[in-house]
C-alpha cells in the first residue's frame, strides 16, 4: 500500500489526484462538487482524463487517497466515482437542455 504524496499522478498520466488536506478546492473536487462550474466541453474533458487514468492504472501498486485522518481509500475507487460523477452531469446537463 502506498500513501498519496501530494500532487501525486497516476503513472504515465498527467492526471493528478485529489488531496483533501492542501485545500478546500481539492476537497470540493475529492468530492466531485467541483463539476457543476465546468462548460461541457471541460467535463468532456475530465471525462477522458479520468478513462485514460483508470486505463494505466496499475491495481497492485495504486496510490491511495487519504478521506480524514487514518482513513484512506483507493484511486480506483474514487476515480470510478468520479467516472460516474462526470457522466451523472453530463446527463443532467443534456436532460435540462431539451
């Protein structure tokens, strides 16, 4: 197990992780709050960011990411949830323009 740095990457990615603790934007984005100030574009964006990170990914040495004190979580995980986030978004974002 291998605990995030800060500002660490998901390797031969330039997507870097969320760490709560640096500040309250972070902490929005951990929490995937922040995708409501994004343009379409930039969710479409975020989105592929978020696949090609998921793709070179490796789940036997994956960063983990710290939610509060002792408690940590895999990249894995929350990149999956913020997969989901984008797309729930996305979908609202369609829903609402028609």
């Amino acid at each position: 197990m291998s605990i995030l740095a800060k500002k660490q990457r998901i390797r031969n990615t330039s997507y870097i992780l969320p760490d709560i603790i640096s500040s309250y934007e972070e902490l929005q984005r951990f929490n995937n709050l922040d995708l409501q100030e994004f343009d379409v574009f930039s969710l479409w964006q975020e989105l592929y960011k978020v696949k090609t990170a998921l793709a070179q990914l490796d789940l036997q040495q994956q960063p983990w990411l710290s939610t509060g004190p002792g408690q940590f979580i895999p990249a894995f995980t929350w990149l999956k949830a913020r997969y989901r986030a984008i797309k729930e978004e996305l979908n609202r974002r369609e829903r609402d323009s028609v």
